[in-house]
C-alpha cells in the first residue's frame, strides 16, 4: 500500500548533504562568452586553427577562459572561516572541510619551491588548516583539543604534498 504524503518537505539544514546553497545552479557562468552555435566557433577558432600541437591549442585557451573567479575564492574563504561541525559527525565536518580546503588550493595554489622557506610555509599552511579544523570542533572536544595543540611538532589534518 502506497503512502501519500500531504505534507510540505522539512526545511533541509545547511549542512545536509541534500541542501542546495543559492550560488548551486544550473545557471552559473563559467565564461563571460555564451557559446550559442556555429556564430561563436569562429572566435574559438581565431587563436587555434593555425596551432601547429595540442599543447599551443591548450596553452592558448587556457589563456583565453581559466581565469580565477575572486567571487569564488572569497565565498570558499567565507565558507572555511566559519564552517563548524554543529550536529554532523566529526568524518562527516573534515569531510566538507577538507572538500573546501582542496577547491581553494586549486583556486588559490600556493607557490612553492624545493627551498627552506616553501617548506616553512607549506607547514605553516598545515598548521593553519589544523587550527581551523579544531575551532570548528564542538565544545564536547575541548580536552581532545587541548591535547593535541600540546603535541610537538602538531600533528597534521592533511597528507603532505610536497616540502
């Protein structure tokens, strides 16, 4: 026997995995060029069909559309700023965390070198996104918290890429 439900959906929290922020839509603008039929290719067209290899072709459109969006980027700051664990579990918290942290790094790459001041700051950058990760902690983790700011060196929340 089939249910039917009268009843209007329960607003979805923020940190449902269902809910849908404002800024998720269909409707976004990656480009400032809308592409609407065989009118526009002859501008794609323009900096490629003499290319003589791929790698002039993706050079040259990479230097006509990967622009970094500065909206994005502060939206992604806001979000890691302020983003706490609330009623999710801790996996379910660094999960979405870490799933910012990896959008900003793509956005925003730090530069780095093979020298001693790169690898000083990739650990400092460590450091930040372990500090951010326990104060979005709940209360309940104060003592967990205490503990692991006493270890030395601090832990890291993330594998290491390079220094």
């Amino acid at each position: 026997m089939a249910t039917i439900y009268n009843e209007l959906p329960e607003k979805l929290s923020h940190n449902h995995p269902l809910f849908l922020h404002s800024i998720d839509n269909s409707c976004v603008l990656l480009s400032s060029i809308q592409l609407t039929g065989a009118d526009n290719f002859s501008e794609l067209l323009g900096g490629i069909v003499y290319s003589t290899n791929a790698a002039a072709v993706w050079k040259d459109l990479c230097e006509r559309y990967d622009k970094i969006d500065g909206s994005r980027i502060f939206q992604l700051h806001k979000e890691i700023a302020t983003i706490s664990q609330g009623t999710n579990s801790i996996s379910s918290y660094f999960s979405k965390l870490r799933e910012l942290w990896v959008e900003y790094d793509s956005l925003a790459p730090v530069p780095g070198c093979e020298c001693v001041n790169s690898r000083e700051f990739v650990v400092f950058m460590h450091n930040q996104k372990l500090l951010q990760f326990l104060m979005g902690l709940n209360d309940s983790y104060e003592q967990a918290r205490s503990q692991i700011l006493m270890m030395v060196p601090l832990p890291t929340v993330i594998r290491p890429t390079h220094y």
